[in-house]
C-alpha cells in the first residue's frame, strides 16, 4: 500500500492469502482531509451495522465503548464474538476493544501500535486506521478474481467488468475514477435499467458523478462528486471502499443469477428420481444367486455412484434456492417461482417415495438372495451327496452276486466273511447320508427349487438302489456262512499235515545240507570223526520213511473230502507251502545222497594218510637240518674270534668250513622237494616240527654269507699285515678293539671316538679352549683319513690302516696345520665363516681372535692365516 498524508503513526496488516509480504501504512490524518475519510468509513460501518438495526453518528465516540465495534464484526464475518462486557467503566470498554483488537489478530492481521487505549480515548487516528484495517480484511481481502486477491483481485474484477465499454481504462483507484465513467459503466454492467450508458458522452464528469451515486443501490452514498473531481488525486481509500460495496452487491447479484440457472439445469433431479422409482419397485425374483447378485451390485451401485451425486445435486437445489431467494429479495429482485411439479417440496416429496422404495427394495434384495443362497448351497450339498453316494454304490451289486466263495479256501473265505461284514457296516454308515439325501430333497421342494424335477427324480433312484443292495447283502451272507462250516473240517487237515510236514520238512533240507557239505579236514581223527556221525545218521533213515508215509496220508484224507463233497480240487494249505510231492522229491534226494557221502568221506581218509606221511618225512629231515646249520655258525664265530693261533691257521679252517657247507647242499635240496611235496598237496601245519622251509632257506643263506664274509676279512688281514710290517701281536690288538666297539659291523663316529680314547689318543674337551680347539682339529682329521666318503662309519679295513699309520708318527704343529687344511678346503687360508661353520662357538671364536690375517698374495679379505696360528700355538714361531 502507499503512504498517505493523513496517517501519522504506523501499524502492520498481514493477510496470508496475499501475493505481496506486509506492507506497512503510516496513518497522518490532516485536518482537510479525516472529514471525508470519516464520513465514507462511517458510512460503511453503518452499511453492515444496519444489519443488526443499528448504527453510528460519530465513529470516534460510538466505538469506545467496544460495544459496537464487536457487533461490526460479527456481522461482517458471521461469527460470533466473546460475551462483551456490560459495565460503562474504562476498563469494560477497554476489555471490550481488546477482545475485538485480539479477533483481528486471530483472523492474520498484524496490528502494531493500536491499542484498546487510544480507542477508547476516542483518538480519531487509530479509530480511522483501525476501520481501514477492518474494511482491508474483511471487505477486500477476500476478493478473488482469476488468481489475484485482495486490492488487486479488486482492480482486475474491475478491468474485467468494464473492459467493453469504451472510455473507460481502470488502472487504479484514483485518478481512473475522475471523469465518473468507471463508477457508470459498473453499474450499467450489473443493472443496465438503471443508467443509460450511450447519453454519458453528453454530460460532465460532476454529473456523471452524481448520476452515479444517486443510482447506486449500496448502502455507501457517502462520496461527493465536487470531492473527487477537484481534488488531483482522490482519495484512494474511498474509492476502494464504495467500489468495493460495488463488488458485494454486484457478484452477489451474479451468484443469484448462477444458482437461478444451477436450479434450472437441478430439475432434471426430479425426472430422474421418476424414472428410478419403478426399477426399485420391481420385484421379480432371480433363479440363481448370481443374478440376484447383480442386481444387488446394481443397487449398490446405484447406491454408491449413482446416488450421492443426485443427493448433492438436492442438497445444492435447496440451498441454491434458498440463496437465490435471499439475495433476489437483497437485491430488490422478485422471488424465483420453478413451474407447476417442480417445485422443491415437490422434489422432497419424490425424493421421500424414492426412499421408500429403495428401503424396501433392498429388503427384498437381501431376502431373497439368502433364499437362494440356501437353495444353491443344498442344491450343491445334495449334488455333492448324490455324486458321493453313487461313486460308492457303483458296482456294488455285482460284487454281492460273484461265487467268489465257491472257490476260495477256508482263509480266503473267512477274509471274504469280514470282507462282507465290513461292507454291511459300511453300509449302515451310508444310511445316514442316503437318509440326508431325502431330506435335503425334501426342503428343496419346500423352497421352491427351479429344478425340484430332476433333484425329485434322481433322490428316487437313489433310494431304490438303496433297498436292491440291502437285499443282495442279505443273501451273500448266508452263502458265505453255509461254505465257511464246510472248509473247517479241511482246515483241521490242513493244519495237522503242516505241523507234521514242516519239522520232516526242515529234517529232509538239513540232511541234503550235511550230505553236500564240502567239509575241510586236516587230520585222520577228523575224517574218522566224520564217518561215525554219517553211520549213525543211516540208523535214522527207517523210522523218517514212517514218519513220511503218515504224512502223506493226512493230505489223501483231504482229497477223499473234497470229493465227497464237490469242493473245489485246487484247494491250498494255506498254514504251508509244502505238498506231498515236494516231499517225495526231497526223500528221494536224501536216499541217493547216502552212498555219495560214504564215497566221498572213504576217499578224504586215504587222503589224510598219504599228508601224514608227508609230514612225518619233513619233519624228520628239518629237525636235523636245523640244529646242523646253528652249529656250523657258531664253529666260525668261533673260529673268526680266536687269536690263539696265526691268520693262516685261521684261514684253513674256515676254508674247511666251507667245503663242508658246499657238500651238505643235497640235503637241503632233498627237504626243498618235500617241501614242495606238501604244498601241493596243501598241507599248511605239520606238528612234528616247529622249523619252516622259510627258516631252514634264510638259515642256510646266512651261513653261505657268514662264511665268506669271514674268509674274506681274514684274507685282508692277512695282506694288511704283510703290506704294513705290523705284527699278528698288533694286528690281534686291532681286532680286539675294533670288535669290542663294534655294534653294526663298523664302528660310527660315537664309538669311533671311545676307541681311540681306550687306545691313548687325547681327545677329552677340557676347560682350555686351546686344548679343546686341538682335540676337535684332530679328530676332524682322522676322520678324513678313516671316513673319507662321509658316511659316518669306520670300517675295520679303515680301522687296521688308521693303526697302521698312526704308530709310527707323533703329534706335530704339521698335523694341526694339516687339519686346518682340510678345514679350509687346501686354501692356505681359511674364512671367519668357515671357522664357525666347522668348529664349535667358544674355539670358532677363539681362533678369530687370535689368528693372525693371511698376508700372502692369493689372499681376499677376512682370510686368517691358520700356518702362522698353528706355529705359535707349538711354540715354533715367537708371532
């Protein structure tokens, strides 16, 4: 909004329906101009206030009480307001504005410094701003037109309204007011009879003016034409009030208008409802339930879519009339009259018919679809019935006429008796259902069933069938009963033959089984064993063919029975399945298995003689072969273990040895084909000996080897000696050692080590790291020279060479220099890395320490100088 002249102290007006934030207006009233500003918001004050049948004279008196101004608003807004209060005190009238002021406040309108205070004071400013913020909210606020509000919605209703006429250019609410055409052209919109547009290019703005406000028919006659004309810029706040009383009067008058024609296109409400009544009123019944369902979902629909627009449309008829009286009777109008039946008592009334025959129809709806639910469902229940009972009853006759009975045995026929039994209480269980089938049968007819016919007819054959089976069964047990006594008697024979002809039976197997037996003997006794059971077995034989031919005399009873009383031949033992000619057929089995077996077990004695010879024979031979080989091994232990005489002697009697060895070969070779002999005769134990052909050939192996071996080390010896120049005094020392410390047939490098300590050498650690140092150099070389391949065993050649050697040196620093050599793979010197890597921490370190480095010209660097070392430590060099 703009500032005005008159307005001197400020406040805010919101409105949340406004396109525009609040705007803030300064309210400076001059003495020239609050008398009209006065004079046109009285006017409007009293245009509502005589609503309620009263008014005011002097805005700023009449309203300080608070009184009025509560009314005011209630009328404007049409709500009501908190009980006011009666006192005349200043804090009733305070209290009374306050409670007007606090429902401006609720209704969005932010007011900033107007209190109850000045108001009740009369101060003409506030009042005035406070009437405009009144007339902005409530008069002008609400105005919409085509998505603007407020003042604009207001100029642009006005701009719409006046758009045809010519001279007219509405571009705000002041100087487009001046020359009075605008206020005209308005009025001639809305009431053409009362202005005549085309004479106002004859007269001035003044008259124009004038015939303006003396035609006008809202209550705001308050402007004068001299006032607009004369001033430059009129007075916005008028204009906007007066042609906002335009707007009210004028769109009330349009809204008149609508609900005069929305009334006219409603009466069709009522043909509608005439043609609807006759389709509720119709009760012609359905023979299904999905018919009937579709007319109730027809009815709902009616009920759901096609009603309740109709229900509107009435609701809106009535109070569109209601409205249009009102505002016709406003607007000075005449009333509307509808023509004769259209009235809207006469829609009410057809509406109430409407009602009525939509209640009842419903009723009946829902009635008769529960009939012919209950219909449908026994008509399925009885279909259901009908199908199960029949799907049962089917084939039964013919089962309770077949002559099973005149074929089957005694078990079979006790198994078709219940068999039979069975069916009779299954049927009496489906005497009930038949009994339910009649029934239902009986209250469809009762309902009024479409199909009654059919249902009638088929529950007829039902039943029919029913009484045929009751019957049949009838007959089919007294058959069954009178077969039954007879097939007893058969069965008591039946039963004897197959308690007396399974033991005899399982008697008969059990001997075929013993007679074909494939037995497995190793001995004379067990075969002789053997032949006593199989004899007395024989004795048995005459009183079993006692037992057979009582037997069978039982099944020849039966026969003679069944003959005599025209039973069937084929009759079978059910308690067995065996018959008098399995029984034959197995007897004479058994007669011609008897001499087999006497055959057989004779043969097996002969055989088990011939084996114990072979025993006895291997026996005789190993016995004596064994203890012969043990003797020759321990004669050359001995032999090789004796130092009393010389090699020579030594080696003649092994050499004898031997040939003895070679000409006792026949021997073994004579028990080699005994041997053979009891494999194949597969012979597996012999308790004559406890020597095997595996010991006596892995005996006579070893004492081959054992023989050989010992001449041929006696033959070394013999070529060390004579090569080395020792004598057999020392040569006998050797062999004593060496033998003590022999466990493997070679000394290892443990007990290598105990030898030489027994024989003298120092090679004990001790707590000097010199003298530890020496012991190990001079172990690692004699193990070169003894073990040169590495393999951790000194043999005794390796062992005879080493003494030999040893006996004339001594220990000299060439021999620990020599060590050191080999240490260092023949370099002539040797690394740190090769000196921890061969010798133990403390003497590796200690020969570091103290080894002087190698200066000679094929040295690298780290090499240690062991020569210079190994002087020093003998005392041959002062470094």
């Amino acid at each position: 909004f703009h500032d005005y002249s008159y307005l001197h102290e400020s406040f805010h007006y919101r409105c949340e329906d406004l396109d525009h934030p609040p705007l803030l207006c300064h309210i400076c009233l001059l003495n020239n101009n609050s008398n009209k500003i006065k004079t046109t918001f009285t006017a409007w004050c009293n245009s509502h206030l005589r609503k309620a049948g009263t008014q005011i004279e002097n805005i700023e008196e009449d309203l300080r009480n608070g009184l009025k101004l509560m009314l005011l608003l209630e009328v404007i807004s049409g709500e009501r307001l908190p009980r006011p209060d009666r006192g005349k005190m200043r804090f009733h009238k305070i209290a009374n504005v306050n409670k007007a002021l606090d429902y401006i406040t609720s209704k969005g309108v932010k007011l900033v410094s107007i209190g109850a205070e000045e108001i009740v004071d009369g101060n003409v400013k506030m009042t005035l701003g406070m009437i405009w913020t009144i007339i902005l909210r409530f008069a002008i606020q609400d105005i919409s037109v085509e998505e603007t509000s407020a003042k604009e919605g207001l100029l642009l209703w006005c701009q719409r309204k006046t758009a045809p006429y010519r001279n007219v250019n509405v571009q705000n609410f002041h100087c487009s007011w001046k020359d009075g055409l605008a206020f005209c052209a308005l009025i001639h919109r809305h009431r053409p009879d009362l202005i005549d547009y085309a004479k106002l290019n004859k007269v001035s703005d003044q008259q124009r003016l004038n015939l303006c406000f003396s035609s006008c028919t809202c209550d705001c006659i308050c402007l004068c034409a001299p006032d607009i004309i004369n001033t430059p810029k009129p007075d916005e706040r008028a204009i906007m009030t007066y042609v906002s009383c335009f707007y009210h009067a004028f769109a009330g008058a349009e809204q008149a208008e609508t609900a005069a024609n929305r009334i006219c296109k409603v009466l069709g409400l009522l043909e509608w409802i005439r043609r609807t009544t006759p389709w509720l009123e119709k009760r012609t019944p359905e023979n299904t339930v999905e018919a009937m369902r579709r007319k109730l979902e027809d009815f709902r629909d009616y009920r759901r879519i096609h009603k309740p627009p109709k229900v509107q449309e009435k609701c809106q008829l009535e109070i569109s009339f209601n409205t249009l009286q009102t505002k016709l009777h406003i607007s000075h109008r005449p009333a509307f009259m509808p023509s004769e039946g259209k009235m809207v008592s006469d829609i009410a009334a057809a509406w109430q018919g409407l009602d009525q025959a939509e209640k009842g129809y419903e009723e009946w709806l829902l009635t008769d679809i529960r009939r012919l639910e209950r219909v449908e469902h026994l008509a399925e229940k009885f279909q259901q019935k009908a199908a199960t009972h029949e799907s049962w009853a089917q084939g039964k006759d013919q089962l309770l006429t077949l002559k099973d009975y005149e074929s089957a045995s005694l078990t079979e026929l006790r198994a078709l008796l219940r068999k039979h039994e069975a069916f009779e209480s299954d049927l009496a269980a489906h005497q009930d259902r038949v009994e339910q089938i009649a029934a239902i049968a009986q209250e469809l007819n009762e309902l009024d069933y479409h199909a009654a016919a059919v249902i009638n007819e088929r529950c007829q054959s039902i039943c029919d069938h029913w009484d045929q089976l009751g019957t049949l069964t009838q007959k089919r047990r007294e058959a069954l009963e009178r077969t039954e006594k007879l097939l007893e008697t058969i069965d008591q024979l039946f039963l004897e033959f197959a308690k007396r002809s399974a033991p005899f039976n399982n008697w008969m197997e059990g001997a075929m089984e013993d007679l074909q037996d494939m037995f497995m003997v190793h001995s004379v006794d067990e075969v002789q064993s053997l032949i006593s059971a199989h004899d007395q077995f024989k004795a048995t034989l005459a009183e079993a063919d006692s037992e057979r031919q009582a037997i069978l005399s039982i099944y020849n009873e039966v026969q003679k029975i069944a003959q005599s009383y025209g039973i069937s031949s084929k009759l079978t033992n059910i308690y067995c399945d065996i018959t008098p000619a399995i029984i034959n057929q197995k007897w004479e089995k058994v007669k011609k298995l008897v001499p087999q077996r006497d055959g057989t077990l004779h043969e097996e004695l002969s055989r088990q003689h011939a084996n114990e010879r072979l025993r006895r024979q291997f026996a005789a031979q190993a016995n004596a072969i064994g203890p012969w080989i043990q003797t020759r091994m321990e004669e050359i232990a001995r032999c090789s273990a004796d130092l009393a005489g010389t090699l020579e002697d030594q080696m003649n009697h092994l050499k004898q040895y031997e040939h003895n060895i070679i000409n006792y070969k026949p021997n073994i070779d004579r028990l080699e084909g005994d041997h053979q002999l009891i494999q194949e005769s597969l012979i597996f134990d012999n308790k004559h000996t406890n020597y095997t052909m595996e010991h006596m050939r892995v005996g006579w192996e070893s004492l081959l080897t054992t023989v050989a071996r010992t001449i041929n080390e006696m033959e070394t010896q013999i070529l060390t000696r004579d090569a080395k120049g020792i004598s057999q005094q020392q040569l006998n020392d050797f062999r004593s050692s060496f033998t003590h410390f022999d466990r493997k047939g070679g000394m290892e490098t443990d007990d290598f080590r105990a030898c030489l300590i027994s024989m003298g050498y120092d090679l004990v650690k001790n707590s000097s790291k010199a003298a530890s140092l020496l012991c190990l150099t001079e172990f690692a070389r004699i193990m070169s020279l003894v073990d040169p391949d590495g393999a951790g065993v000194v043999t005794f050649q390796s062992f005879v060479d080493f003494m030999t050697r040893e006996t004339g040196d001594t220990e000299t620093s060439e021999q620990v220099i020599a060590s050191f050599r080999i240490l260092a793979a023949d370099k002539p010197y040797i690394l740190v890395d090769e000196l921890r890597r061969e010798l133990p921490p403390e003497q590796a370190e200690y020969c570091i320490s103290r080894m002087p480095p190698y200066q000679g010209p094929d040295g690298v660097p780290g090499a240690l100088d062991y020569t210079a070392f190994s002087t020093v430590l003998y005392g041959e060099s002062d470094l």
